[in-house]
C-alpha cells in the first residue's frame, strides 16, 4: 500500500494535462456548448419556432460539427489528416470544417491570390478524368474510377520563386496499377497545374511506384529534375534531409 501511495505521489509530479490552445478550446468548447443547449421554448413564429426544435441538424447542415471536431483536435495539437507524404489526406470532417469558414475567411490569407484558379470544380473531359481545385485548402487534385492523385497549392518559398503544387497525394487501385492509369492522373494534374501557371514538384519522400510514374513522364517527353539525394530498400526517394522535393516535372521543355 505504501509502495503504491509512493508510485502515485512521484507520478503526481510528471503527469500533466495536455497543454491546450485557449482560442481553439474556446471555439469548440462554446460550439459544444450549443449543441447541449436544453430545448427553447416556443414562441409562435415559424421560423425561430423551426430553428429551435432542429438547432443541432441546422448546424451540422451549416457544417459547424466539423468545425466544433476540428477546433477541438488542433486546441490539443492532435492531427486533422491520416497518412503521411503521399498518402495525406485530411479527415472528412477537416475538409468540412474548411468548407464551413471559407467564407468567412480573409482572401489575403490565400495563397492562391491572383492567379488563374478559375472554378472550384473544373471536369476536363479526357479519359473520364477530372481534375479539380479545393479553394478553402488550396488542393488541386485529379480523379477517376481508378484512383486519385494530387497536391497542395503553396505560396513561393525557398524551393520556388512563384507558387507551386506539391504533390502529396497518390491513391491509384492495386488491379488498375501496371496499366498506365496511375501515369494518366499524373499526367493530367501536372497539365492542369501548369496551364495555372503553376511550377510542379514532388513531395520530399516518394514511393517506387510514383518513382516510375515520373520516369515514365520523362520518357514521354516531360522535363523532369531529379533532385534524390538518397533511396530506400523498397525503391523510394527522398530529397535533401527527407524535406526538400525529389522532384520537380514540367510539360514543357524549358531551355
């Protein structure tokens, strides 16, 4: 009994609420706070009549369940997205909560301010294709039955002189991989993004297959700057200090 009054008091000294960002906590706290609101009394106009008795689907129509979710895990440092390099992907309820604010949210904070995004959802019409940008999260992505590919939109920094993509993101089905429908996608973001004006790299890790999906490219006429600076057993590239791309791709042959 004593050792175990000892082991908590020492235990008492170490273990620490996790720290907690007070402006987040305090949006999803006062979110919460909504949703467990009793029920408001009646008062005969059919409209606040209405939002009274369906206060919590309203919000969540209004996309502020996501916002409460995500507020929450990012008041904790927690994550918003599953994966990691090329298999990122934000969780529903991140790309939700963006939705949600998107409005709201100041346009100087873009980095996509004045270039040529055009609409949000933009179909290309080759080989059932459609490539596609997700303004609140600057994600531009390129989707078929087969799978999916894509990147983030960043503004210039020390790898790019102008905005760039990165790309992040690859998910192309196992019984369609060999067959040149990975390659497709690829070929048709990279298109995309530069027809934005846009310079294309790699994420800083890729995976063998993405390897030869850009190699592939360069065999077929694309420029392609390898930047590898080391390899793995299993056939991936990194690039400098596993942070910097491994790649940068270009439609164009640049003199």
């Amino acid at each position: 009994m004593a050792d175990n009054q000892q082991l908590a008091a020492a235990l008492s000294g170490t273990i620490k609420p996790t720290p907690r960002n007070p402006v987040l906590g305090g949006v999803a706290d006062l979110l919460g706070m909504a949703y467990k609101l009793p029920e408001m009394p009646r008062m005969g106009v059919p409209g606040i009549d209405f939002l009274a008795a369906n206060r919590k689907k309203v919000m969540d129509l209004l996309g502020m369940g996501d916002v409460q979710k995500t507020a929450d895990a990012l008041s904790y440092g927690n994550a918003v997205g599953t994966g990691s390099g090329m298999t990122y992907r934000p969780k529903d309820e991140t790309i939700g909560a963006a939705l949600a604010v998107a409005p709201f949210a100041s346009k100087a904070i873009r980095a996509t301010e004045g270039l040529p995004v055009g609409a949000s959802i933009k179909p290309i019409g080759n080989k059932n294709i459609n490539v596609k940008l997700n303004e609140p999260n600057n994600f531009l992505s390129a989707k078929s039955e087969f799978g999916e590919v894509g990147g983030t939109i960043r503004p210039p920094d020390q790898f790019s002189d102008k905005p760039y993509l990165q790309i992040n993101y690859a998910e192309v089905e196992q019984a369609s991989r060999g067959k040149g429908k990975g390659k497709e996608l690829y070929q048709s973001l990279i298109d995309e993004a530069e027809a934005r004006g846009l310079r294309i790299f790699s994420d800083s890790a890729v995976e063998k297959q993405a390897v030869n999906v850009y190699k592939s490219l360069e065999k077929g006429g694309y420029k392609l700057k390898d930047m590898t600076t080391g390899k793995l057993d299993d056939g991936a590239v990194y690039g400098a200090g596993a942070k910097n791309p491994a790649f940068e791709i270009s439609s164009t042959q640049k003199p």
